[in-house]
C-alpha cells in the first residue's frame, strides 16, 4: 500500500499518494531531494529510497538503465538472497579489516632516508679525514715538542663529530630498513585486499545473475503489462518500459518521479506501479 507524501516547492504544499506538478517543476530537482534530502526551494517528505530507486526513481522519455542491475536491485528491495550472500558479507568484513590495516601503517618514503644516508655517508668520509689530520697535527706538536693542548682538543671535537654522524647514519639505516619493511607489508595487504576485491567482484556478479534469475518470470510478465508496450524480449525492451516493469516488481518506498505518457492519468500509473508519484 502506498503512503502519502508531502512536496513542499516555495510557498506550494501538496500532499497525498499522487501528486500532479506544473511542467515547470524540475523533476531532476525532484528526484535529488527523494534520494539526497532536502534543499531549497524544495522539500518532500517520504520514505528513505532503496538502491534500486537509482535506477528507476525517476522515470522519463530519454533515460538508459542498465536492467540486469536494475533488476537485482530490485530483488534486494525484496530482500531476496542467493547463494554467494554469506562469502560476500565475510569478504566485505575482510576488506574493511585489511583498509584498517593499511590506515594504521601509514605511508613511510624509502627514499628520503636513502637521500640521507647517503649525505650521511658523504660528510662520514669528510670527517674522517678531518679526524685524521687532526692525528697528524697533534702527532707534528709531539715530534716537535710543542704545546698538545689544542691539537688533543681539535682531534677530540673530530672524533666526536664522526662519532655523532657514525650514529645518524645508523639510525637512518635502521629507519630504511623499517620504511621498506613497512611498505612490503603495505604492498602484501594491498596485493591481498585486490585478491579479495576481485573474488568479491566474481560473487556478486553471480548473486545479480541469481537474482535476475529468480525474477526473470516476473518481470517478463511486467515487461508485458506494460501500457503500450509491443511483444519483445524483455531484456531488449526500451528502458521507459524496463523501468517501469522493474519498479512494479520493486519495493520502492520512496516516491517515483514520472515523465512519460504510458498512463491514462497519475493515479492510474500509481495504481501500476503501487508507489506514490510525483507526476511533471
């Protein structure tokens, strides 16, 4: 049974299970206030729309429509199940936990520690050699027996300035070694959670043929009873007959906009497609 709704446009209201537009509503308006909620100047009052509503919430000489997805949607609308339903849930589980896992790793760049050991290695050999000619002054005042004081503190100051570069360079090896364990780790959950994308992809694309399947019936009978419609394959049908047959078979909630002239007036194709109509 359908509920009634109620269209707020500016200062207009209507309410009711059909409701006649002028032609200067925008039914584009329209269908985004049902799916989005509310903006200005329009409001409307209904249900929450099921997924199918995409495809079908609103229904017009120029749309496309994909019918198989269409159709299981649909199906969901009906809370019908299928086979791969329990897999897909537990993959989609996996998936999350996985994107979990990816957040907490973050992003560690390998290359900015290779730059800095690099540099670390370069001023390393630099200070070397400072420590050396440092040895080599303080050994010149011993032979020549002048006064150590400032060549002994001059070679300590080196030592220690290679000791500290020594110790970064350590800790930025260390840190390399953690940035590209971390991004093996990442890219092996990364590799993982695509394996899983495309077994879920696999799975749902057999859950939509099982549910166009368990629909095919009905909705060639709909594809039929469509006013004005000829004889065809319901799956070659054009998409106003497609959308309108897959919204009849659908538990919609949400109102369904309406822009075709299959019915003798708005509440005949409510009656049809037992769903309230916003008709423009």
């Amino acid at each position: 049974m359908t509920q009634p709704i109620t269209v707020r446009i500016g200062d207009t209201v209507r309410h009711g299970e059909v409701i006649d537009l002028p032609a200067t509503a925008n039914p584009t308006v329209l269908r985004d206030a049902i799916r989005e909620g509310n903006s200005e100047p329009v409001s409307i009052d209904c249900e929450r729309p099921q997924p199918v509503h995409d495809h079908v919430g609103y229904i017009h000489t120029e749309m496309g429509i994909r019918t198989q997805t269409a159709l299981a949607r649909a199906g969901r609308s009906r809370e019908l199940t299928t086979a791969s339903d329990d897999e897909i849930a537990t993959l989609d589980a996996e998936i999350t936990e996985l994107d979990a896992e990816l957040a907490a790793q973050g992003h560690h760049s390998a290359v900015e520690h290779r730059v800095e050991i690099a540099e670390n290695r370069r001023e390393r050999a630099e200070l070397r050699e400072a420590v050396e000619a440092a040895r080599g002054r303080l050994q010149a005042c011993r032979e020549h027996s002048l006064d150590t004081e400032g060549a002994v503190e001059a070679l300590e100051a080196a030592i220690t300035e290679l000791s500290e570069r020594e110790t970064a360079t350590a800790a930025a090896a260390e840190q390399l070694d953690h940035a590209r364990e971390t991004n093996r780790t990442r890219r092996d959950l990364r590799e993982k959670r695509l394996r899983l994308e495309d077994r879920r992809a696999n799975l749902k694309r057999d859950a939509r043929a099982s549910l166009v399947d368990q629909l095919n019936e009905e909705f060639s009978a709909a594809v039929d009873a469509v006013p004005g419609s000829t004889a065809t394959d319901p799956f070659d049908a054009p998409p106003v007959v497609t959308a309108l047959a897959v919204a009849r078979i659908a538990d919609l909630d949400a109102p369904v906009v309406l822009d075709c002239d299959r019915f003798d007036s708005p509440g005949a194709a409510s009656d049809w497609l037992d769903t309230p109509i916003l008709y423009v």
